[in-house]
C-alpha cells in the first residue's frame, strides 16, 4: 500500500501547486467549450476521493455537504444556486483531506467495498484508490489546458 501512497502524493502534490498558482481571475472563468471552471475541478477532486473512501455525503463529515451538489459528477457551475466556497477554503479542503487520506491504514485499505460500483472491477478500497490517483490525474490535465485557455483568450483581447 505504500507505494499507492507514494503515487497518491506526487499527484496531489502537482494538483496542489496547481492549484497554489491559479489567480482569482482564473478560478471562475469558463472557457466557451468547456462545461466547468477551475474552482469546479478543484472542488470535484476533493468530492470524489471524499465519496468513494470516507462515504461521503453520507458517512463523512469531513466536508461541508452542500459541496456535493456543486462538484459531484454531472454538476456544473451554470446550474449552482448557491455560493461556492472561497478559493482558501477549497485549498484548506485539500490540504486536510490529503492528510486523511495519509492517514487511511493498511486495514481500511484492503477492506472490501460496502458497494458494487458501476465502472472498473474493484473489491477493496486499495483498488478503489487506485482509480482515485487516476481520476486525479486527468483533472490536472484538463485544468492545465484550461489555465492555457484562459491565457490565450486574455492575451486575443489585449490585442
């Protein structure tokens, strides 16, 4: 388990000086061909590792409950109807629940899941985890492109 461990932290380590280097004018902007904004993505990579280990919203309280109506899968910032949360909110959400996750010991990752999930083959939360850094992953890549999205458009209407 170690070594997911070890994964997990480089790539929550490169999400969060990502996130560290978004600008407030980033944060909410919303490329025309894309469906979410930063503070989405940064608010779902805290949701779902949050769902699929802890439970949440059900089981955990780690977080406040209102965020899974704004990052879980299929929301997006068009449809919120209340405020999110601060960028120094979300990165405190990061940097706490990296710790939990940290803290998660060799039993409670080689538990069975309580659930079948409907995508991938998996039987214990180390499987399930697996998947997790994974997910992550792919947001950091679709939140650096969105930041050069966000660049290039700044820089057409200065022009």
């Amino acid at each position: 388990m170690l070594r997911q461990l070890q994964y997990f932290n480089l790539t929550r380590r490169v999400f969060t000086r990502l996130v560290k280097d978004i600008t407030e004018a980033e944060l909410d902007f919303q490329p025309e061909v894309m469906n979410n904004t930063l503070r989405w993505h940064i608010g779902h990579c805290i949701v779902i590792p949050e769902h699929y280990m802890f439970h949440y919203p059900d089981q955990s309280t780690h977080i406040p409950s209102y965020y899974y109506d704004l990052f879980a899968a299929d929301t997006k910032p068009a449809d919120w109807t209340i405020e999110p949360p601060s960028y120094e909110e979300l990165l405190n959400e990061v940097e706490k629940q990296t710790e939990r996750i940290n803290n998660i010991d060799e039993a409670g990752f080689n538990a069975l899941l309580k659930e079948e999930l409907p995508f991938g083959r998996f039987e214990t939360y180390a499987d399930l985890f697996g998947f997790m850094i994974h997910h992550e992953a792919e947001h950091i890549g679709q939140m650096k492109i969105m930041r050069k999205m966000i660049a290039n458009e700044k820089e057409l209407n200065q022009s």
